[in-house]
C-alpha cells in the first residue's frame, strides 16, 4: 500500500535527523539530506540562503498557490532514554518533534510527484531553520521573499498534549507571543553593615518584581491573557557586601500586540519610577520574540471541516490557547493560513516537548500524511 510504503520511509528519515540533530541556524547536513531526497523526486530548488530548503511544484492548474511548512531544527538538550535511534551528538537531540515534521513533509512530497495529475495547485515545501530560536527562520525566509506570490499556508505539529488520534486547532488566537526583557539597576553598593551608606540594587529589584505582576492583574483587560515572568536575577559576589548593581532577566507572553505594547511600556514606566524613587538609575531592554500565531478565521473553519470529514467528528477538537510559542505566527502575519495539532499523546509520547525523555509515536505519520493531503486536494 502506498501510504504504508511512505509512512515506513518516514520512519527511517525521521530516525536519520534524531541520530544527527543539528541546532537553529546550524541545519546545514539536515538541509543537504532534504535537497537531495527533493532533487531525487525531481522538484525544483528554490533559491533560498541554506540551511532553509524550500521546493516548488507546479499544479495542474496553477491559479492558486500554497505553502506547506516544516521546521528542521533541534535542542540544546541531552537526551535520556534507551531508544535505538538515540542521538549520536552530545548535548543536542530532537525533543520537540521537527524531526518528524521533515520527515513527513518529505513523504508529502513524494506524494505530490506520485499524483501529479490530482494536484492543482502550485505548492511551496518550505523546510525552515530556527524555529525554536531567534532571530527566527520564518522571517528570514519571508524577508527573502518566501510568501511571494502564495495564497495560503499550512502547518502541522505533532503533539504530545493532544491525545493519540486527535486532531485540533482554532480560529483565532492559538499560541502566545514570547518576547524576553533585561533590566539593570544601578545603584551604590558598599558593606552589608552599613547598609544606609548604600543605594541597595538587590532590594529595589525585590520591588521592581512585584509590581511587574501589577501591570497583568492592574492594566490589562481581563480577557487579554498574558504572562509575565522572572526567570534570573544576577546580583553580588559574597554575602557581606551590597553590589552596584542588579540584573532582572525574564518573559512577556500575550496574544495580542496590543498587550504587548502596554506590557512593554509598562514595564519600562515601573522600572525607572521605582529606582529614581531609591535613589537609583535603570536601563531597560527588551528582546524581540515571535508575534502571537493567530490563525486565519476562514483557513480555520475550512481545517475543521476537512479533519472531521477525514477522521471523523469525534477525532476533531477546538482547541484552547496556551501560552507556548510558534514561528508559524510569522507566516500568519503575511498571509492566510492555519496551524494544526495532531494528536500522540499516549505510552510512546508520554513525556512533554523539551523533556529529555520525549519521543514521537511515529504511528500518527500516516494521519500527518493525510492532513497536508487533505490540505492539497481541497483548494
């Protein structure tokens, strides 16, 4: 059977990558391996910076054109397990699944040049770098150009949250932004004894912290979810002596730019009132992530259909926001599109994303297989 014969070259692909997982920007062996399977099938290169690889296949009937997405990268992650395949590369390992997400945009491929005569619309395979860092991969590929002339995009992500043989996504906002901030206090430091001779940085962070969780519960609107988080403080050398300074490192989550903005603002506002109110000085800087992934509201009715209609009513679910974050988010910003969650959760995928003992349960690539077809034959 076809789809059988595709799903075990899955396999094996997906194995390779776990074996030799390579970080964001760094794809360059995982890149090579994909151009030559699509060079071999005979789809055209693009001409886009490497690592990325992104292919095109002209449709029977061209007037439309989409894009089918996977990202390439791996984790700076020692992975624990007993598994065959385990990675052979110290301190780096695929414990998020994009591994199996070239692996099955691979098989799709080959399914497109098996049925050429069934696929009407010009398709876009984009097997993209750095997903899971910044500067992310998605807007450097957009930035060259990658969107031009495409209609829609499609996504998928193999989910251990979501249970074995489910299938979901929603209309709307479905995953958070993630941008991170620095904040260093200046102040005097000086003896523990003395402590009044001193502009005290490590105490005056102790305020900042608290009222960074002011700005969620005090000016926002309730229903504009969002995160604020410290994650490091970096402050002293020893235990009798008050440093000059502090440094606070953490995250903002929202999925809304507009959140985001009033977090940002606030946040600076907060920070430089308190210090000056101390005595002290504060530089704040924020770091850039990923805009919140918002999918198209008519792509997303359209995936609804399709999955129930594929695998039935009971294997669809509308899915809940959460506060993870995804690059696709870049693409959606561009153009219409829809990112989907396929289900694995099970005794195979038991252990979450970025866990060291996370695995795929490659008995969904079949199902991964047929939601990019699904995607392809109903334009």
């Amino acid at each position: 059977m076809e789809l059988e014969r595709l799903v075990e070259q899955a396999i094996q692909d997906r194995r390779h990558f776990h074996q030799y997982p390579e970080l964001s920007g760094e794809e360059y062996e995982t890149g090579k391996y994909v151009r030559n399977r699509l060079e071999k099938l005979g789809i055209e290169i693009l001409d886009f910076q490497p690592p990325s690889v992104v292919g095109y296949v002209k449709g029977t009937k061209g007037e439309k054109t989409i894009a089918l997405r996977a990202d390439m990268d791996a984790l700076p992650i020692i992975e624990k397990g007993e598994k065959p395949y385990i990675s052979k590369r110290p301190g780096i390992s695929h414990m998020c699944g994009h591994d199996g997400h070239t692996a099955i945009l691979l098989a799709v491929a080959e399914w497109i040049t098996l049925h050429k005569e069934e696929v009407q619309p010009n398709i876009v395979l984009i097997f993209q770098s750095s997903e899971e860092a910044s500067p992310s991969g998605a807007d450097k590929l957009i930035k060259e150009g990658v969107l031009r002339g495409v209609d829609s995009i499609y996504g998928i992500h193999v989910d251990a949250g979501l249970e074995k043989g489910q299938f979901g996504t929603r209309p709307g906002a479905m995953m958070a932004s993630v941008d991170d901030f620095e904040i260093k206090i200046q102040g005097s430091g000086g003896h523990a004894s003395t402590p009044h001779l001193t502009v005290d940085p490590v105490y005056i962070s102790t305020h900042v912290i608290q009222a960074l969780q002011s700005i969620v519960s005090r000016k926002l609107n309730p229903m504009d979810a969002s995160v604020i988080s410290v994650g490091k403080i970096e402050a002293g050398n020893t235990y009798n002596v008050i440093p000059d300074s502090a440094k606070i490192i953490g995250t903002m989550r929202s999925f809304s730019t507009e959140a985001v903005q009033t977090i940002q603002e606030q946040i600076a506002k907060l920070t430089k009132g308190i210090c000056e109110s101390f005595g002290a000085t504060a530089e704040v800087d924020f770091i850039i992530g990923t805009p919140p992934l918002i999918n198209d509201e008519k792509e997303a009715a359209f995936a609804e259909g399709l999955l129930q209609k594929t695998f039935g009513q009971e294997h669809y679910e509308q899915l809940d926001p959460v506060m993870g974050s995804e690059d696709f988010s870049y693409y959606l910003q561009e153009i219409p599109g829809v990112f989907v969650k396929v289900g694995m959760q099970g005794e195979k995928s038991q252990y979450p994303h970025h866990h060291p003992k996370f695995d795929i349960d490659e008995d969904v690539f079949g199902d991964a297989i047929k939601v990019f077809q699904q995607f392809i034959l109903n334009q």
